[in-house]
C-alpha cells in the first residue's frame, strides 16, 4: 500500500524549521536526510551512504555539499559523490558512488517531498490564497497521531462528529442530524459543502491526504465556534487545511495551516490558539479506531448513506489507487 503512495507530494516540515545542519525524518517508512543546499533550496535525500551505509543525517553541511560522518564522503544536492578523501588526489569518483535523491518544492511555508518522480500534479487549492493583501496564511502547528494517514484524513473531513467531540468548540450550530448535501468528484479529489446556519463549511479534499475546511459565515447571529471567536460578519472566510503526511502505516504528522481573510489587525494566536485542544479532542478517539489502516471492503464498517458519504468516495479512490491505470476512471 504504501509503494502506492509515493508518487504524491508530502509535505513534511515549515519551510523555517530547515536549519543549516540535516534533519533526519520519516516518510512512507523510509528514512530521510533534509537539509539546506545552494540558494537555501531544500534537498532530501535516502538517509544513507552508498559506502557503507551510515545515516547522512549525522553528517554536516559544507558549502553547498552533505558530507557523511563515517569516512567524510561529499554529495552534492544532486547526489553526485564529489569527494572521496581517501583517494589519492585526482583518482577517479565511481559514478555509482551517488546519494539517492528525491524531488522537493517549497510551497505554502512548506517543504514538500515526493518520492517519486515529482511528476504527479502537485496540491493547488492553496494557490489561490496567496494574495497577502487580502488573505493571512499561518503555519499552526504539526501533530503527531498513532495511526494511518486515511484515518486522520476521515476524521478531518467528518463533520457529525462535532457535536459529540468537540461541543463548545465547533459543533454544528443546528445540531446533529445530518441534512442532505452533495460529493462532488474531481480530477484532484472531491469537495462538498454542508450549512449549519452559522457557517457554510465547504470541503476540498485534495486527493490522498489534504483537507481544507474553508468556513465561511452566513449568518453572524447563528452560533459561534472558536475559530470565528464568536465576531464574525457575513462573508469572513477562515480555512482550516490539513495535511496528513504518512511517516509510517500507522504514523502520521499532521501539519495543520489557518488562512484567513479577516480581522487582519489581530493576533494570529486568536484563530489558531485552540487547535491543540481541539486536535487532542480527536487524537484520543482516532487512535482507538481499529483497524489503524482503513478497511478497504465499504461492508467491513457500518456506513451510514448520507453522513458517511464523502467516507465512502473516499474509500472507493483509495481501492483503485491498487488497480492498474487501464482501470482508472
Ligand atoms: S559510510 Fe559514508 S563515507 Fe563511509
Ligand atoms: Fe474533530
């Protein structure tokens, strides 16, 4: 399952988390050096020596190159070996001495990495937020959860959750019955859209683990939630977007933005302060759910048609990432 995976873009830290030293960090199981290479780009890297297999991540920069801390051999960002120190000057490198490297972009105040060939379309919706007279984008915060990137990518999207889990916080101002409302399928993923009266709460799932939960206040009078803190006028946007970057099968860092359109003159810490509570709200249950991977049979778990629906599309696009292209819609 997890070979299927590493074609999508993951991102895996804010982009100044990247110090001048590497940084050791997991994605889809395997080990990974990050480190910064020429003009600050980030460079990620199998964390491995080709020579005798020590971790690159205990080894340092020096201009531009990762030198390895077992027997000092230099990679360049590229992961070409450029120095062997002991080779006699001038003796030829083996061009089979090379790191294996992996694509990265900095997007969104992101790192992102790919482990494939950084040829499957990268994540969009964000693009469209980056206009900093009108929208202020934040980088929250990173959570680490006991459990697959699926599981935590269906609790994101869940909102009949909320009036159980999270009451006070960002329940569904009209209550818990769920009212009809559209999945609609796109070359990306899927988004839907869901009035509680308050808030319209519209879903972009950015195919496999992003979701972006973009509030938008109808009606000022109607309730309120943490993350409007209880002032909103019609039209204030605020998106929640999470990312669920699978570390592991059932390891998963969420890196968690707020991007928002108003109340531009106040502390960035009013819209994000409360979502360690709310995120802990979640973990708790979310680390029960057995099994941690997401069973692939819909009959395996007792879906309910219409809360449950975005789950089932959901389910249905991860069976077919196993099916061969021909079978692709
Ligand atoms: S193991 Fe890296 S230089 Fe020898
Ligand atoms: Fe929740």
């Amino acid at each position: 399952m997890l070979d299927m995976l590493r074609p999508y873009w993951y991102p895996v830290a804010p982009l100044g988390a990247l110090g001048d030293g590497p940084t050791r960090l997991k994605l889809l199981g395997e080990q990974l050096v990050l480190w910064k290479g020429p003009e600050g780009r980030p460079v990620a890297m199998k964390d491995l020596c080709i020579h005798r297999g020590a971790a690159l991540s205990g080894g340092t920069i020096e201009n531009g190159e990762i030198k390895c801390p077992y027997h000092g051999w230099k990679y360049s960002a590229s992961g070409a070996c450029t120095h062997i120190p002991a080779l006699p000057p001038g003796a030829p490198i083996p061009a089979k001495a090379r790191a294996i490297t992996y694509p990265t972009r900095a997007a969104y105040g992101m790192v992102w990495i790919c482990l494939g060939d950084g040829s499957t379309p990268f994540p969009d919706f964000l693009s469209d937020y980056e206009d900093e007279a009108i929208w202020r984008q934040v980088y929250v915060d990173h959570y680490d959860w006991k459990t697959s990137a699926g599981r935590v990518v269906e609790n994101a999207m869940d909102f009949s959750h909320f009036n159980f889990v999270h009451m006070g916080y960002t329940e569904l101002a009209d209550g818990p019955i769920i009212k009809p409302y559209e999945v609609e399928r796109n070359e990306r993923g899927f988004t839907y859209a869901y009035d509680d009266g308050h808030l319209l709460r519209e879903y972009v799932v950015e195919f496999p683990f992003i979701v972006h939960d973009r509030k938008r206040v109808t009606n000022p009078a109607g309730g309120k939630t943490w993350s409007d803190s209880g002032e909103g006028s019609s039209g204030d946007v605020t998106l929640l977007s999470f990312f669920a970057t699978p570390v592991d099968e059932n390891e998963t860092r969420i890196h968690v933005m707020v991007t928002r359109n108003h109340s531009l003159d106040r502390a960035d810490s009013e819209f994000t302060g409360g979502f360690g509570v709310v995120m802990g709200q979640d973990q708790v249950i979310v680390e029960t759910q057995r099994p941690e991977q997401i069973p692939m049979d819909v009959s395996e778990e007792l879906h309910i048609r219409l809360p449950d629906q975005h789950a089932i599309l959901y389910r249905r696009m991860l069976r077919e990432l196993n099916l061969p292209a021909a079978y692709m819609p």
